[in-house]
C-alpha cells in the first residue's frame, strides 16, 4: 500500500546515519530508528495542526493526540493513513470502535450508546473467532515468513508484549496485528509478533507492506 508522506520530512535519532528522510515520495530509513516513533513525528508533519477528526474542534497542543482510525487492539496500524489528529476527550471516548462506528455512536443518547457500544464489542469478539482483522482487505497481504528481512532496531525485547502476543494467538489462532515491512520486505514493525512466529514454526504471515517506504542497507 501507499501511506500518505509530507513533501519534506527528515527525522533523526542518536547518531547523524540513523535518519529517516522523504525524497521523490518515497520514505528512506537507515540506521537504528525506531519505526513507530519516526511515524508519529512524520503524522505530526501531516497532519497535527488540524482540528481534531472527531469533534471538529481545534485544540491546544497539549490537549491534541494522534488516534488510530483502525484501532491497535483491532489490528489497526501505526501508518500515517491510519492516524489522525484527535483530542483527548474524543481519543479516550472512542476506545476500540472504528471511525464509521464512532461516528454512529457519537449520534445516540446515554442509554443507546452504551447498547450500541456493547454490540461492537460483541462484533469484534466474533470477527476474532473467525480470525479476521477489521481493516481494509486491500492492505493486508500474506507472505513466507522465509521472504522477511529483519534489520537492527530500538525496539528491544518486551517480555509482557511477547506473552500478549502469545495468549491472543493460542485463544484465537492468529496474530493480533499484521507486521509492517517495507517495499521489499524488510521488517519496520512487528518485532516481536516476528519472533513469536518463529518459535511456533508459523509459515505464512499476515503483512503491510509499504511501496513507498524503503530501509537503506
């Protein structure tokens, strides 16, 4: 897929080769950058000094968030084209329901939101029994776990991130998330999902992969 990019982005982190940089509308990494970090600085470019995509209204900077449209718990996607500028009060209202759904929810009273919200719930636990991520079908591909390049990252290993992973997968029989990985394969996000795959010996992997996004070597 194609994420939205600003014109001009460059970002650094530690030493001066570890930078990500948009040039020609492909987004470059090298070094020892950490993806998730680096995107929301780029989001911020895009996008941060709008009103806020729920409520409409603008916010002062210290009240203004980045939301995932799609959820994390969802699957949903540390990307540009998943993140929007929201205040607190609307992040925190909106939870784990989708835009569509929120913006459904935010036109009901008391009573009928929270039965409104309590069916989501219900949706999202039956879209999980049938193994299936609430995002667009066009984003998600599948690939070898064999054709994934990994590269070096500040993303360290998180013992209780690795038992989530685990205990979602051995309820449901998939992973949480799909990995990221870049226009040829090499891995941006999605370290750990990666590693616990491999321990279970799982050969084909649900993926983002960004065609305009290329890690330096």
């Amino acid at each position: 897929m194609i994420i939205d990019l600003p014109k001009n982005f460059h970002y650094t982190f530690g030493e001066e080769n570890d930078y990500a940089s948009v040039f020609g509308g492909i987004l470059y990494i090298h070094g020892d950058i950490y993806y998730r970090n680096m995107m929301y600085k780029l989001t911020d470019k895009l996008k941060i000094k709008k009103k806020c995509h729920y409520c409409g209204k603008y916010h002062g900077k210290g009240n203004q968030t980045l939301d995932h449209l799609y959820p994390e718990s969802l699957g949903g996607p540390t990307i540009s084209n998943n993140l929007v500028p929201a205040c607190r009060r609307c992040n925190e209202e909106k939870s784990n329901m989708t835009f569509q759904q929120y913006q459904v929810f935010c036109n009901k009273d008391f009573e009928d939101g929270k039965q409104y919200y309590k069916s989501i719930q219900n949706k999202i636990e039956d879209s999980r029994i049938r193994k299936k991520y609430i995002l667009p079908k066009e984003w998600i591909t599948t690939i070898s776990i064999d054709e994934i390049e990994l590269r070096y990252t500040t993303e360290r290993y998180n013992e209780e991130k690795y038992a989530y992973i685990a205990k979602f997968y051995h309820k449901y029989g998939f992973l949480r998330t799909p990995i990221i990985v870049d226009q040829n394969n090499i891995l941006l996000d999605g370290n750990h999902q990666l590693s616990f795959a491999v321990d279970m010996k799982i050969s084909n992997l649900p993926v983002i992969c960004l065609d305009n996004c290329k890690v330096l070597k």
